[in-house]
C-alpha cells in the first residue's frame, strides 16, 4: 500500500518546513548557533545544560507514541499551530533568565510541546503530501529546508546581537550582552509564534486519502507491534538512527570548537554555525532526490563514512589556527556526512520493507531508541569539554563520535546487504 495519491498543494510543504525547524528553535537552534554566549547569560556550564536537553528528552520519549494517537485523531495543523504557539511562550518566559532549575522545567515543559503535539503530526503531513513516489524528495525538502530555515534564523540572530552590541564585543559588560542576547530570544519567541498561526489557516489544505485515514486508525494494536518486531529493518533502523543522531548532536559544539580552538571571537563562532545550516538545504534536496532515483541505504554508508572520516580528524588534534582552510574543508566534509544520513533516516522505510499501514508505529518505536542521544549526548559532551578543556576535550568528543559512526557504518551495510537481498528476490 503506498502513500496518498492526492496531489498536494506545493505551500503545504513549505509551511511544513517553516514549522518543522521553528519548533526547536527556542530549545536547541539558539544554543547550537550562540553556544558560548548561551552558556554565559544563563551560568551554566556544558554539563548543566547537557542536564537541560536530557531532561527534554526524558519527557520526550514518552511522548513518542503517544502523540502519534494524537496525530491519528486531530488534522494535523490543530496540533501543529497549538504546539508552536506554545513553544513560543516558553521563549518569551525564556527570555527573563530564569534560574537554572526553572531552565530545566522550561526543557521538560519543551519536551512535551514539540514532541507530543508536534513531532507525530509533522512526520504524518509529510508522508501525506509527498505521496506514492515522492518519499525521498517530501523528507529531502523538509530537512534541507529545516536547515536553511535555521540558517536564516541563525543569521538574523547575529545581526539583532551585533545591532545591540555597539563596541568591541570583548569589551562588553556580561549586562549588556545579556541585554543583547534577549532580543535575540524575543524574536526568535515572535516568529515560533506567527508560523505557528500560519499554519492554523495554511495547513487545512492538507488532502489525506480515506484509505490512508483508515489505515492509521488501527496503527496502534498490539498485532502491530508484534508485525514490526519481526522486520529487521526496523532494529537496524534504530542503532542507525541513535548513531547518526549523536553525530547531528555533535553539531552543537561546532561554534564551541571554533572559538576554543580555531580562537574565534563570539559572533565569529556564531557564524561558523549558521554557515553550516546554509548547507543542510542544498544536502537534503540533492540526497532525497538521489535517494528516490537510487538506493537511499547506499547513500546512508557514504554518510557514515565521510562522518568517519572527518571524526578522525578532528580526533587527532592535527587541526589548529594555522589551519584556518583545512577547518573549513573537514568540518564541511562533517557537515555533508552527517546531514545526509540525518535526511535519509525515514526515507529508507519502503525500501526496509516496512508496511506503510504501520508506520506511526514504526516511527515510535524507532524514535524510542534512535533519539536516546538526547538523553545522554548533552551530558556525555558537557563532562568531556569540562574535564578537559580546550582543544582536548574537543578530540574526546570526536574520539566518540568515531566510535558510534562506526556502528552506524556496520549497520547500515548489513541494511543494504538485506535489502539488496530482499530486491533480487
């Protein structure tokens, strides 16, 4: 049984990419883009707020299954729309500086408005409007735009903080800097919240097949789950998808890195960042086009190897100021690894001969263990940079990060291995 095969409307898709990246701008974009200064307006170290993301995690994964009963019930722009409204007040509460225990509430509090009502219903739209044959390009276009939506918050954060910052940012005072810093949480909060009303009024022209809506009123039966122990794909699915995910976790130290290592200034680390974002768009249409043409599980092993490589690298210290090109090239050749594989995590479903009638089910249960790294990458990094600070505990980072790309490179072949098998058969 394949997808709908309703032609869909081509503005759904981009309100899906709007919302897609705007829900975890306020969580995770904003410290990933302006790490240094994040960690300094709140006081808090990169263990501390490791704690922050496992605790969004914690309520996360509960939310998992869940929320896809939620998406089976609601259209999916009621809990679209609700959840980044909501998400939103969290930004402007955010913006006040709350203590280190109310952050941690405020991450719990995240974990349910974008999980829950959220991560469901967007995984469902998108399966919806991309269609019989359009798997690959639907789940490209929403990754690769996610990361230009990114990027252009990203950008637009810099230049707020910089307009706030008349002076030589060395010479600022932590005040003005915190001053600075909460424009850059208003207007991220302000935009969450205008595509969370667009959405609302944009996405009821989502078109689902009766057929498909019949499907997923059932997904959750225990013959379901026992269906989905028995698909291989679906185990394999889940060490590839915790690997990669703690190589798309690394990414929130790049900024870090830049500063510790390559001594870049704030705003100059911050730019390492969203340049980065700027090429997840290109990565994600060009890997999901290429994944619907080829072999999406081929395209997951040369991910995982350039990741490989690149960890390598970086593990090895040989990178430094006085290397300024060869730092751009490798955390570039990174970025394209770990983007691809991040792109193709659910296009690999039909190929995995996973039956479309349970593929909420199969998402949750992938997502269970596949973003575990939430939990424990946060924490796992914070302890590796704090007890080893600068360029050192950088390599024990990476170091790591080579390890569980291996794993992932393992099970991905062995996911091609059956497919291939499974296709000549």
């Amino acid at each position: 049984m394949q997808a709908s095969k309703t032609k869909q409307p081509f503005y759904i898709i981009i309100i899906l990419i709007l919302s897609g990246e705007a829900v975890f701008i306020l969580p995770f974009v904003l410290a990933r883009i302006f790490r240094p200064t994040y960690l300094e307006v709140f006081d808090i170290t990169n263990l501390q707020y490791g704690i922050c993301g496992s605790i969004y995690v914690i309520v996360a994964l509960l939310s998992y299954v869940f929320g896809g009963v939620l998406a089976d019930k609601f259209h999916p722009r009621f809990l679209i729309s609700v959840s980044l409204i909501l998400t939103a007040l969290g930004g402007f509460y955010l913006s006040t500086y709350p203590s280190y225990f109310n952050l941690k509430l405020l991450f719990g509090y995240w974990g349910f408005t974008t999980i829950f009502l959220f991560w469901a219903a967007m995984i469902k739209a998108t399966r919806i409007w991309g269609g019989a044959k359009r798997q690959g390009m639907a789940f490209g276009f929403l990754d690769g735009g996610r990361g230009l939506v990114a990027a252009g918050f990203g950008t637009f954060g810099i230049l707020i903080f910089s307009l706030f910052i008349d002076v030589d940012i060395s010479e600022t005072s932590l005040i003005e800097r915190k001053e600075a810093f909460r424009y850059v949480i208003l207007f991220a909060s302000l935009a969450v919240s205008i595509i969370g009303i667009l959405a609302f009024y944009f996405l009821k022209g989502l078109k689902s097949d009766e057929n498909l809506s019949k499907q997923n009123s059932n997904v959750l039966t225990i013959s379901s789950f026992k269906q989905i122990m028995k698909i291989p794909s679906v185990w394999l699915l889940m060490i590839i998808v915790l690997c990669a995910y703690v190589g798309y976790k690394a990414t929130d130290i790049y900024s870090l890195y830049a500063k510790d290592v390559m001594l870049y200034d704030d705003i100059e680390s911050a730019k390492v960042g969203t340049s980065l974002l700027y090429m997840r768009p290109i990565i994600g249409v060009v890997i999901g086009l290429l994944a619907d043409r080829t072999r999406a599980t081929l395209w997951l092993i040369i991910g995982f190897v350039f990741t490989l490589i690149t960890s390598l690298i970086f593990a090895s210290g040989i990178i430094s100021n006085e290397t300024i090109l060869f730092f751009i090239l490798s955390i570039g050749l990174m970025a394209l690894g770990v983007y691809s594989v991040r792109v193709l995590y659910f296009a690999t479903m039909e190929e995995g001969k996973i039956p479309l009638a349970i593929t909420g089910v199969a998402v949750g249960f992938i997502s269970i263990v596949g973003y575990t790294p939430d939990i424990f990458s946060g924490p796992m990094i914070g302890v590796l940079l704090d007890n080893s600070p600068g360029e050192l505990g950088h390599q024990h980072v990476f170091l790591v990060l080579a390890g569980f790309t291996l794993i992932g490179l393992i099970a991905s072949a062995v996911f091609y291995r059956i497919s291939k098998r499974e296709i000549a058969v």
